[in-house]
C-alpha cells in the first residue's frame, strides 16, 4: 500500500528521525536536541487531570496520572516512551500518558529510565524492571487494584516486552503488554528494514545509531536487548502489537507477534496501512494516531 497522505507529507517534510548528520552527535549536540521538541504542538493536548505526580520508584524517576478524583483502587498502566533509548523523558511524553490514563480509565505509571550514552545497556532495561518490580511490591501506593500493564513505543517497546518476560520468570503476573512499532532485535536484517531503509523517517542508519549508543559490544542475542531473541515465550502476558506498514522495526515486531501465538499466547497484531514509525505519538499530524489509541485503549480495558 501506498503511503498515506499525511505520511507522505511528514516524511517529505521529515525524511529522517534525527535530521542530522549522525557523525555529529557528540553529547554536548545530543543534550542540545534532547531540549528541543520541534514536536511539541503536534503531540496532543495536555489534558489537565486531578492527580498528577512526580515520585520515584527505588530511585527510578516516574510520573502517576490518575483521571478521576477518586480514592478507590484502580488497574496500572506502566507506560515506557520512546526515543531510541537516547531521548525521550516523561516530560516530552506527557499527553500521551495523560490521554493513555483517561482512554484506558487506569493509573499510568510514566518512567524516566536512565538514556544512553551516558548510562548503556542494561541501564534503561534495568529501571524499567525496577519500576515494575516496585508497582507489585507496593500495590497500595499506586492505588493498583492487582491489575497490571506494561505499555511502551519504540525503545519504549523493547523495554515493556523485556519487562514482561522478566516479570514472568518472577512469578508476577501481568495483564498485558502493549508494543507499539517496538524494537525487538538489533540484527537489522528483516525485508522491512531494506524496503523502508531511508525516506520513510527512521532511517535504517539511525535505527544502528541508536544501537551503537544503547548496547555497543553488547551480544546481540541477549533477551534483555533484543526480546525476539528469547528462548521461551510461553507464560507471557497476554499482547497487543501495534506496527507501522512502512517502518523499519515493522518485520521484527510482527515476528514476535508470531512467536507469541506459536507458543500460546493470546496476541493480537495490527499494522496501520501506510503508517510511518512514530505516528501514535503525533495526533496533531496522524489521524491514524486516534484511530490507534482508541484501539489501544480497548484492548488494556478489556484485559484490564
């Protein structure tokens, strides 16, 4: 299928991530970009909420919204953003957990995992199973009523999916887990990182730059960086698997999806025709965005 107009105007506006020359990001350039949000109006509105709040989790910085005024027990939503695990924070990603939490009628739980170079894999990997481990082990703090989600974008995907293995071999139970055009292997390999490797907005050299920053010498068949690569996913949590039909990490994504229903568990894979990678995030830009957190949200309250 054809691009979608509106992914056909971003990308002739936006025909790479980054917009850069990848030799340049030195830390100094890459703190200057994690300043700026050329996106911010496009991100959707702030819904102003009655509780919202920063905490910590074992030292892990988070945000709790929360829709309604209430004090009863509610499901959790632990919500992982994107950004290639380099940039990104709670704050660029604040109205999509703020729309997440109304849409789903849940706590989300938002994470500012550690990012990359600074603090390489497992670095993001590790705050996220923190702040998961922190949700079971203090249910009431959250006001979690036991039911538990992980959801998480692109890097944030890739943290939510190793999450959820790792919460499995603990013996905790989630609910669900929701990848959206997640990052499940690094070996960049699949026929959708050729089709789709440059003018499509992330770029097939980005996607390897991102890595080099994460996870540089790390193997790359460790669970913990690519989940794709795990050996058992029977006994994981029940999954919607969201994909961009022109995106890189479209195949990877998909795949997993597969080895998911191969090994019994409940799954439920959707591509957006003509999507690009990115597009959940930029209602301002996608209609397609709507359509997807409508779907999102179903799919958590119905486990939820």
């Amino acid at each position: 299928m054809p691009l979608h107009p509106q992914a056909r105007e971003y990308v002739a506006q936006y025909p790479t991530d980054l917009g850069v020359d990848l030799a340049t990001l030195d830390l100094e350039k890459i703190n200057e970009m994690r300043g700026q949000d050329a996106f911010a109006l496009k991100r959707g509105a702030h819904t102003q909420l009655p509780f919202v709040r920063d905490e910590t989790a074992e030292g892990v910085p988070i945000r709790i919204y929360r829709a309604d005024r209430g004090d009863d027990a509610l499901p959790v939503i632990v919500y992982f953003h994107g950004g290639g695990w380099v940039f990104g924070s709670v704050k660029r990603n604040d109205a999509v957990a703020r729309d997440l939490a109304i849409r789903a009628g849940a706590v989300v739980v938002s994470v500012d995992y550690r990012l990359a170079p600074e603090h390489p894999f497992p670095a993001a990997a590790d705050d996220a199973w923190t702040v998961v481990r922190d949700l079971f082990a203090r249910p009431a703090f959250y006001q979690s009523n036991g039911g538990v989600a992980v959801v998480g974008d692109s890097a944030g995907g890739n943290l939510a999916a190793v999450a959820a293995w790792q919460a499995r071999d603990a013996g905790l139970t989630l609910a669900h887990q929701t990848l959206i055009y997640p990052v499940m292997d690094v070996a960049m390999t699949t026929p959708s990182y050729r089709e789709f490797a440059d003018g499509y907005g992330l770029a097939a050299a980005e996607m390897a730059w991102f890595i080099d920053q994460y996870a540089d010498k790390t193997d790359p068949a460790d669970p913990r960086l690519a989940p794709l690569r795990l050996a058992d996913c029977a006994g994981l949590p029940p999954a919607t698997i969201v994909t961009a039909e022109c995106d890189v990490l479209r195949d990877e994504a998909e795949l997993y999806g597969t080895r998911l229903a191969q090994a019994g568990v409940p799954v439920e894979v959707r591509r957006f025709d003509g999507a690009v990678h990115g597009f959940f995030g930029l209602p301002g830009m996608f209609d397609q965005a709507m359509e997807a957190r409508d779907y999102v949200a179903d799919r958590l309250r119905e486990a939820l």
